[in-house]
C-alpha cells in the first residue's frame, strides 16, 4: 500500500508540473485544433483609426498601408505590422534574374529566431530596431525560412517586474527562453540592435546607393563565444563579398555575455545608429539577408 500511495503522489505531482508549465498550454492547443501550426502564422488584425500602437506599447511604429504578411510573431495580439516594400523603394540585391525570389517560395526546413533586446533603440523617422527585425523577417522568409520575431513587449515587461532599462538583457534571456521550449530551438538566433555613433561612421556610398554600417559583436565571456564568433565572421565575410564596406570588422567585448551562452548559434548584430535612416538600413538589411542565406545554405 504504501508504493500505491507513493505511485499516486508522483502521479500528482507530474501532472501539477505539466499544468504549470508550457507543456499543458501546447497540449491542449493541439486538441482543439486540427493544424497546430496555424496558431504562430500571423495574420493582420483591424486598428481603430484613434489608436497609436506606438504610444500603447511605447516602442514601435506601424506602417497603416502594410499588407498581410506570413511572418510568424511570438505573440497571439497584434505587436508590430510587417514590413512591406511598399514603404520604402530599395536596390535589389538579387544581380542574376535566374535568382529572382517569388511567393511560392519553397521553405528549407530551417528556423530563424530574432529579437530586440533594446526594443526602443530608433533611427531617423521614428523607425525602431523592431521594425528592421521585419524587415530582416521578411527577406529570410523570401529564401524559405521559417522565421520567428520577438513581439513580446521587454519595456512593458520591465515596469511590471520593477525592472530597469539596465535590466533588458536579463529579459531577453527570459523571452529567448521561452521562446526555445514553445519552437523546439533554432538552426540560427538574432539579437538585433542599432550603434550609437555620428553620422560620419554610419553609412558607406556603393555604386551610388547608402547602406547603413553593420556590425557583429561577440560576448567575449560567454560559454558558446566561439560558435558566435564563427558564425559573424562567416556572415561578415559574405555580405561584404556582395557589397564591400557594409559590414565592419567583428567586434568582441570581452567580459559580456549577450545571451550567447544560452545555446550554439546566437549572434548580435548592431546595424545602422540613430544617424541613419531607415531606407539605408533596409538597404542593408537586404544584403546581410542574402549573406544570411549563403551561410545557411552552405
């Protein structure tokens, strides 16, 4: 009797574990939905004419003319709209038409998950670094990637716990976490921030057009430094192999961590400052994708 009751006691505790944890969440999506994955396709929710996203979460900025876009968000309410190129005219980059990316892109298999630590850094024009995460969602979805963004709002977050904005990487690491259990890991991880420098050290003129400066940097001190350190390089290498002068050298900060301990294949990229606009990160943000692409692939 006595390994009966310890049976039942274990019994009961395995299944309080699994109410209160994401396990119990999935679980019983499953069973009320016949396609499990139509719960994380995003889908364009109507806004009333007198509400200002960006003043309810304080930062983002949307785009009201921004059509539907299959891009993947972390949560179920409407944080950020798509990027769409209806919103700015930007180079192609694709140089050989046989190259040229279409709708009916067929996906590869691969998961790609980006965030913003620092949700609120801006450039000109009230544009946010959630914004080039859109972008940047949109390009790798065009090579077939299965592309997750971060919308959970870190600012709101914060304030609720009695955090700091010193605190944020202490709330990305939560998300990214998360994150991690709901999607089963990630092939590639993006940390995407914005410098802060003049203007003179923000952008660089290829054959006529401005591409915003981009940057990786590695946490010198984190566990999986050297998987972060490889991956930069590799993608650094390939997007100035397209457009020399886009990417800067590497940069490690030794003695910081930016998350890149929690698992292989984080990375943090600092594209652009406050000093460029928008058009010429997204002109950027167009390459880095394809140098994206080529690592992935190769």
């Amino acid at each position: 009797m006595k390994s009966y009751g310890k049976i039942v006691l274990k019994l009961c505790m395995l299944a309080l574990f699994l109410y209160f944890t994401p396990f119990f969440e999935g679980f019983t999506s499953m069973l009320g939905k016949t396609n499990t994955l139509s719960n994380f396709v995003y889908h364009q929710q109507p806004l009333s004419n007198d509400v200002s996203l960006k003043k309810q979460l304080n930062v983002l900025s949307y785009n009201t003319e921004t059509e539907d876009k299959n891009v993947k968000t972390t949560s179920n309410e409407l944080m950020i709209v798509p990027y769409t190129n209806q919103e700015v005219k930007v180079e192609e980059v694709v140089e050989n038409k046989s190259e040229e990316k279409t709708n009916t892109t067929k996906k590869n298999g691969k998961k790609i998950y980006i965030y913003n630590t620092h949700q609120s850094e801006e450039y000109q024009g009230d544009k946010t670094v959630m914004d080039a995460a859109a972008v940047l969602a949109e390009q790798l979805i065009s090579y077939g990637y299965e592309v997750i963004i971060e919308t959970n709002d870190f600012t709101k977050y914060c304030n609720e716990q009695g955090l700091t904005y010193n605190d944020l990487y202490m709330v990305s690491n939560k998300f990214l976490n998360d994150a991690l259990v709901k999607y089963g890991g990630f092939d590639l991880i993006i940390d995407l921030h914005r410098d802060s420098v003049p203007r003179e050290y923000t952008y660089v003129t290829i054959d006529g057009v401005s591409y915003a400066k981009t940057m990786m940097v590695i946490g010198g001190a984190a566990k999986y430094a050297q998987s972060s350190t490889q991956i930069s390089k590799t993608i650094t290498d390939n997007v100035n192999q397209i457009k020399n002068g886009i990417m800067k050298s590497v940069f490690t900060r030794e003695g910081a961590y930016y998350n890149q301990y929690v698992c292989e294949g984080i990375v943090l990229m600092e594209c652009g400052s406050e000093n460029n606009t928008f058009e010429e990160v997204t002109n950027s943000i167009q390459v880095v994708a394809k140098g994206i692409h080529k690592m992935m692939e190769g």
